[in-house]
C-alpha cells in the first residue's frame, strides 16, 4: 500500500511485516516523525495541499 501511496504517506510500517525491521525501530520512527509534526513540519499531505476538508469533526454550517 505505501508503494502505491507514498507521495502521501509519512511512514512506511511494511518493513515491520517484511521481517528487515522491529516494532520499536518503527516505532522509533514514527515517534521522531509526530515530534516534527508537532514542531512543525509539514506531512506530506500538508506539502501537497491535502487534508483541508479530509477530517473535520465539527462541521460548521449546514451540510448533507
């Protein structure tokens, strides 16, 4: 899936599955990735322009 998606996934878990890393390198990873985020730097999703309207969990106005 993240072969097909990478130009707007963060991190690749596959690796894990595939047996050539662990869970807490992968984790490792994904937690040095929100510590930038929160700093911060744009997700890929952000740098393409993505996400405006993907999760909105207070919908203002009305809607259907």
């Amino acid at each position: 899936m993240y072969q097909r998606l990478e130009e707007d996934m963060d991190i690749n878990c596959g690796p894990i599955v595939d047996g050539d890393e662990s869970v807490e390198e992968v984790g490792e990873r994904i937690f040095h990735k929100i510590l930038a985020t929160a700093s911060g730097e744009p997700t890929k999703s952000e740098a393409l322009g993505y996400g405006d309207n993907e999760f909105v969990p207070w919908q203002i106005g009305a809607y259907m």
